[in-house]
C-alpha cells in the first residue's frame, strides 16, 4: 500500500510539474508574441499617420486583418481622435479605452488588452489599442493538460505493475517457505523447499533445506 501511494504521489509531481512547466512557456510565447506585434503594427502606422496616408493606413490594417489572434485595433492620434479601427464594436465593448501600458495579460480571461505608443522618429504622435484573443492560448494550455496528466497516468500504471511483479516474485517464495516450515513442524521431514529462482531466496531455501535434511538424519539415528 504505502509502495501504491508513493507512486501516486510521484506521478502526480511529474504531471504537476511538467503542466507548470509548459503553461510557464506558453504564456511567454504568448506574451513575447503580442508584444512584438503591437510594436512592430505601431511602427508601420508611425510614418502613415505622420503623413496622413490614407492609402499607407489602410495597408496596416488589411496586413493586421492577416494575425488571426487580433480581436480589435483602434488607432488614435495625438488629439484623441480615432484614426483607423477594426472591430470597434468589441473595443468599445472592452473598454478599450482604459487600456494601458503596463497592461498585464491575465491569462483567466480570453483577451489581452494593450496599448503602446505610435513613434515618428523620436516622437508619440499617437496611441494603438489592440485586443488579442487568446483562445489558442487556453486551447495549448488544454493539451498541455491532458499530455501532462497522460503521462503521469502512464507512470503510475507502469510503477503499479512493476510493484505487482516484485511483490509476486519476493512474496511467493516467502510464502512458500512460511508452508514448508509448517509441514516440517507437522513431523513431515522429508519435505523440501522447491524454489527456481537464483537469487538470495534460492541460497535461503537451500540453506533451509539443510537444516530440514540435519534433522531428518537426527531423527532416525
């Protein structure tokens, strides 16, 4: 039992650990990913927006249109004006507005919100707000799951096996041996252990079965 229980306990580290571990490396991926986009998307608008190039604009946003994790991009400029938008129903239904920053991905929801400057040169002409979707990020972080927990069941059934196969091979010739001890007590002294393992329980049965012949002969002298 304790041998059952210590497996568990195992397996359930290594299906903890590892979920942890790949959650952990999911959400940087994720992070790094929409961090790098909204700034390099930023950029692109930067000289567009300086030039009040419509045809450049429009361009950003048909190219944006292509990352399917962009939920809504709204595009300010540096009087609070909006410039360029896409999906402006669900920005304004996520407040985007109020996104800043330092905004930090809560990876309980199913939006990333951000905000990040739009530079020309050494100046913020603008702002661009962005909402990232991040459904394939719960999906990964869902197969992360069932492949952690998989693999942990997997070893908890293969330890649980291999307990079963070492407690057969060491409890049945214990067994055996506890059954020749009682039939030789019972004045059955010609009985002898048969054990065809070649291990420690061999050298102890023929060690025991000395003993059983010493007093066989010492019964009928």
């Amino acid at each position: 039992a304790l041998s059952i229980v210590l497996i568990a306990l195992i397996s359930a580290f290594i299906s903890t650990f590892f979920t942890l571990k790949f959650e952990e490396q999911i959400k940087r991926s994720v992070q790094n990913k929409t961090e790098s986009i909204s700034r390099i998307t930023a950029w692109s608008f930067g000289q567009a927006l300086h030039f009040n190039d419509e045809d450049g604009l429009n361009e950003v946003i048909e190219s944006t249109g292509q990352v399917n994790e962009i939920e809504y991009l709204v595009l300010m400029n540096d009087s609070d004006n909006v410039v360029r938008a896409s999906n402006i129903k669900s920005a304004e239904d996520n407040i985007y507005i109020r996104t800043k920053s330092s905004a930090e991905i809560n990876y309980d929801d199913y939006l990333f919100k951000i905000m990040v400057p739009v530079p020309y040169r050494d100046l913020n002409i603008g702002r661009l707000y962005i909402g990232y979707s991040l459904k394939s990020y719960h999906e990964e972080i869902l197969k992360a799951r069932i492949t952690t927990t998989v693999i942990g069941l997997i070893v908890f059934l293969v330890g649980l096996v291999m307990v079963v196969i070492i407690s057969n091979r060491i409890t049945k010739p214990l067994m055996s041996m506890l059954d020749s001890a009682q039939t030789i007590s019972e004045g059955e002294l010609k009985h002898r252990i048969q054990l065809k393992t070649k291990d420690e329980l061999s050298s102890l049965a023929d060690y025991f079965n000395s003993i059983a012949e010493k007093l066989e002969k010492a019964y009928h002298r």
